[in-house]
C-alpha cells in the first residue's frame, strides 16, 4: 500500500506487492494455485508486481523532485527559480587552428551556416567548429578561430587537430600549433548548484557571514567566491580587527560591490585592494574594498606504469588537465587526491612519485597556496608525467 502523510511518501517493495498479489489470487482461486516463481502464474505475477513497482519508484521520484535538495536536472532548475537561482551555463573552448589550402575557395562557419560549419577534430575525436566564415583568394595558410562543437572544457594539446571532418575540395590540411586559446567551462553541476541554493536561502539576512557568502555567489558570472572574517580586535591573517576579506572570481566589479554594500555589517572594515565607489541614498559616497583570486603556479609529478596490459600516458595527462586545472581559492593541492583520480579513470594503473609543488623542485604531499587570496593554476608544462612536461 502506497502511504502519504505526515512523514512523507512510503511505496511498497517488489517483495510486499508480490505477496499482496498472491494472496489475492489464493483468495479467489484457492491456496492450492501453483504460484511459484517459475510456473506461468508466478511469472505473471512477478510482471505486474514489477509494473507496480515502477510507477511507484516514478511516483517517489515526483514527490521527491519536489525538494531542491534531491531535485535533478531541469526540475533542479525550476525548484531553485523559486529562490532567484539560476544555473550558471558553460562556455565553449576557442582555439586557433592552422587551415592550408591549394585554390580559392570559402570555408562556411558558424555565423553563416550554424547547422554545418566547416568542422575539424582532434586525434581524441573532439569537435571543432569555424566560429566565422573566412573565404581564400588563393593558396595559403590561415589561423583561424574555432569553437568547440560541445560544451565545457575541451582540451586538446598541440598538434593533434589534424582530421578534417568536413571534407572540402581545396582545403589540403588543419593542424593547431598551440593548446586551446579560450578553455571553455562546464555547465554548473547539479551538486553545485544546490549548494548555491541553499547558501541563497541565507541571503535575506544581514550581517551575516553566510548572507553575505550566498550573495556573492549568486552574482551573474561570479564563478568562485570567499569570504574570510576577524571579530577580534586585533589584527590577524593579513586582516584588520573587525573587518571582512572579500575574495571573488569572475563578475562584474560594480555588481560585486554592490553586494558587499548589501550585505555587510555597519562599521565593518573590508580589506581588497579592488575597490568600487557606490552611492549611497543620501548623495553620499561609501567604497567597497575586495580581491580578486591572485593565480599561483602549481606543479604536480608523477609516474604511471600498468599494471597489467597497457596504459596511455597522454590520456592521463589530458584527464588530470581538465579536472585539476583550476583549484579553488585557498585550496590546499594535495597529491593523494591526484593519485585517487587516476585510479579512478584507469584502474589498472600503477602510481608512483607523486608530489605536488610551487617552484617544480621542491616536492611534498599537500601544498598549501602562499595565502588566502591564492588559487592554484595547473598547466600542461607544470604537470610531470614519467618526467616529461610539454
């Protein structure tokens, strides 16, 4: 029996639905009806208990869309517009490609021929598009801006563009010389996405740290936000007594400010060397003080051997670009959690040497950036694979 009330949705199991239908049928053609699992009517039985049990899983699924905490995917979205919260959408990688060709021709791109631009590929198989039409008045070779057929962080090292997807009369060869120009960023996760939610519910607060917190982060095109506090009086970790430490990455300045102005306590001090002067009801000016993230370079090592068949060091390496690029502001790199993302994407993979560093030759295990203010940025020339960096 399906239950609705006070302390939410209970749907039966496969098991109680079977033994309900059992019964049912002892009742009407006696206990002596063969039911068992094997025999025709046990097997009939067994298809309409597990028909009932998929509309009630689909029913508990609804009912429990209806929280945004376990709400998925586009009724994610619709929860969380009830708080003003809107997924923040991916961006696609730009990247400049080497196009050659022997006679003068026009290459369609994605402003006039959306649906078929001239299209190339990576030996991994990602897609890229002609962003703009460029037509040849003869023989030659041209850089030209490509965009990424899917959406997110695409990345394909130097050249290894090189397939020409859509074949045209003319063209004779593609190829990148350097990495992506733009790296694109993936759509908001839905994990993400309702931590947000849940920080915004704080926003109508004021003074408070988490206010202020879920503020910031619903600024359109802040992608990372902290906000470190000292109540004391005096002064400590580079902040003075009773004052905030805004540190926020990526939205406009003035938006920025203006949810600092917002949400912060009166006579609140604010360190950042970014300021922003608002005008305040009264004619008056107030300026807001913050930081943006300060990028620090950071070097991971490591040695990768199989350890039955055969692993592919490239691959390994474009993984660990595209998730470990970028850390958050004022996380700690911690060489383990490279080692278990590894084993995770290939476990037959043997890791060994692992270390992270600041300089790329004094090695440790975790690393912490220079202050809180610091974020931690990974290049494919600082990530040393069976010691080779390219």
């Amino acid at each position: 029996m399906i239950i609705l009330d006070q302390t939410g949705l209970t749907i039966e199991t496969l098991t109680d639905i079977v033994t309900t239908l059992n019964a049912g049928l002892q009742t009407i053609y006696g206990a002596s009806i063969n039911l068992d699992p094997n025999s025709p009517d046990g097997q009939l039985v067994a298809l309409i208990a597990q028909a009932k049990e998929d509309v009630e899983e689909l029913l508990a699924q609804v009912y429990a869309s209806m929280d945004p905490d376990q709400a998925i995917g586009v009724v994610l979205d619709q929860r969380c517009a009830i708080n003003g919260v809107v997924r923040h959408a991916g961006t696609y990688t730009q990247q400049t490609v080497t196009v050659t060709v022997t006679q003068a021709l026009t290459l369609p791109g994605l402003d006039t021929a959306p649906t078929a631009p001239f299209t190339v590929a990576d030996t991994a198989g990602n897609q890229y598009q002609l962003a703009a039409a460029y037509a040849f008045t003869g023989a030659g070779s041209v850089d030209l801006v490509f965009q990424a057929a899917d959406l997110g962080a695409v990345n394909s090292a130097p050249n290894t563009i090189t397939s020409i997807v859509s074949v045209t009369l003319g063209v004779s060869a593609v190829n990148n010389a350097a990495g992506p120009g733009t790296t694109g960023t993936d759509e908001e996760s839905d994990s993400a996405l309702r931590i947000r939610r849940a920080n915004s519910v704080s926003l109508p607060s004021r003074g408070y740290l988490q206010g202020l917190l879920g503020a910031l982060q619903d600024v359109d095109g802040v992608t990372q936000a902290e906000v470190f506090e000292n109540n004391t009086s005096t002064s400590s970790g580079g902040i003075a007594a009773h004052s905030i430490w805004c540190i926020v990455a990526g939205g406009v300045a003035a938006d920025v400010a203006n949810a600092i102005y917002v949400k912060r306590n009166a006579g609140c001090g604010m360190v950042g060397s970014t300021t922003v002067v608002i005008e305040q009801v009264d004619g008056s000016n107030f300026t807001v003080a913050f930081d943006r993230p300060t990028p620090e370079t950071l070097w991971i090592e490591l040695t990768v051997a199989a350890i039955t068949g055969t692993i592919d060091p490239e691959y390994i390496r474009a993984q660990i670009l595209e998730n470990f690029a970028s850390y958050r502001i004022n996380q700690t790199a911690d060489a383990s959690a490279v080692v278990a993302f590894v084993k995770g994407i290939v476990p037959n993979a043997s890791v060994s040497g692992e270390g992270v560093s600041a300089n790329g030759s004094s090695w440790a295990a975790t690393l912490a950036p220079t202050g809180v203010n610091y974020q931690f940025t990974l290049t494919s020339a600082n990530l040393i694979i069976n010691g080779e960096a390219y």
